[in-house]
C-alpha cells in the first residue's frame, strides 16, 4: 500500500487537488487510522466479485475526483445484501452519475464494508491564513451541518489539546453514554486528532481534510468517509 507521499505525489504530478475517497483512506491508513475496508471495481463484474470477497452488507459509492458530493449525484447505495443489489446499484450508480454529471471523469466504484452504527463524529482540518492549519472536531454526519457543534484547535495538538477538543462540544455528553447508550472511546478519538495534527504539520501541501463521519465505538472508531485537499 502506497504511504502517505507517495499518494499526495501522484495527485500532484497528476495536476489534481482533491484526491479520490480510496487515496484519501489509503492515505489515513498509512497513518494508522482506521477506515472500511475498500476496492475500486471498475466494471459491474468486478463490483459484484469484490462484494463477495468483503462480504455482506456492503456499500457501494461512485469513485471520481470531479465528484465531491457523492450523494447528490445519486452516487451512494448502501446496505446491499447480495449480488444482484450490487449489480444494480453499480448501474445505477453509473447511469445516474453520468447524467448529473457528465464532465466528470468516472474511474468506478468503490466497494466497501458496511460500518456497524455508531456515534457519528467529524474531524476536520483548514488552513487559515493568520494560524495555519486548525483542527476541528464536532457530531458528524449531517448534525455539523445542522447543529454546527464543533470546537478547533490550533496545529500542532498536544495530548491536552485533543481531550479538549473532544470534551469542548456542547454534546460531549453524548460521548459519555446517554439514556442507555454506551460511552463511546474518546481516547480512541483524541488518537485520530493528533495523528491528523502531527500528519499536517508536516504536509503542508494539505490545505484540507474532512473525516466525515467517523463512526465511534465503545473501543475504537473507524473512518467511514474522508477528502483531502491539496493546495499550492
């Protein structure tokens, strides 16, 4: 599996800044964090045999770095349970994806294991121009976009600076356990703050990144989504 450099070099050599969701988790892999598991099958044959290997549930998205914004494009199909719903949904996936946009250069799909549900989360990471790069850490999923309850954290973290991060929301009380749930892993959580942390300081070619979301466990959290930005 290619490292961290390597993948951001061929983006570059590519002229491309955004790179694809599986370079983006090859890419957080090589860092140590935890991600589904995927392959790219570029034909319905492909999809269909790739499926079988990762197993049932599996998750089907469009792979393109043209399109950010999978779900709208109709370029998302989850929860499929056997060989003739991947064949389907990698057609539909393609027809749809075609249409809404036809400009964009289309490598396949992506297959992928189904993540057992957790609490949703969001790392991000910007560049702003007075600071640098800053983390941002918040409930994921389309709650940062409704609830906007996330904290941020000026790069590089300390150990500290992460349990803050983390502690900082106003739902952090949703982390601990609520009306039954169980407490979620914050130290599994804080890991990926810092890992991203260190990871941009030392890469400042990455202008942004968004793990979105990332599923958290009782023991551990996995990367469901994630983009990464290149800048100049």
């Amino acid at each position: 599996m290619a490292n961290a450099g390597e993948i951001i070099e061929n983006a570059i050599r590519d002229r491309r800044s955004v790179l694809t969701e599986m370079e983006s988790k090859q890419l957080l892999s090589s860092l140590g964090i935890k991600t589904t598991v995927m392959k790219l099958a570029t034909s319905e044959q492909e999809a269909v045999a790739q499926a079988a290997e990762i197993g049932y549930p599996c998750v089907l998205k469009v792979s393109s770095p043209d399109i950010t914004h999978k779900s709208d494009a109709g370029g998302v199909k989850v929860g499929l349970a056997n060989a003739q719903q991947v064949a389907a949904a990698y057609q539909a996936i393609m027809s749809s994806c075609r249409e809404k946009c036809p400009e964009a250069d289309i490598e396949g799909v992506t297959v992928q294991n189904m993540a057992a549900p957790g609490l949703e989360v969001i790392i991000g990471m910007a560049t702003d121009p007075q600071f640098g790069p800053v983390l941002m850490f918040g409930l994921g999923g389309v709650w940062v976009e409704v609830l906007k309850d996330v904290s941020f954290k000026i790069v590089p973290l300390t150990r500290a600076d992460a349990a803050n991060a983390v502690r900082e929301i106003r739902a952090a009380r949703l982390l601990d356990g609520f009306r039954g749930s169980q407490p979620v892993d914050t130290g599994a959580l804080e890991d990926i703050l810092l890992r991203v942390s260190e990871f941009v300081v030392k890469t400042p070619q990455v202008k942004e990144m968004d793990l979105n979301p990332i599923f958290a466990y009782p023991e551990g959290a996995v990367a469901v989504d994630a983009r990464v930005i290149l800048g100049e």
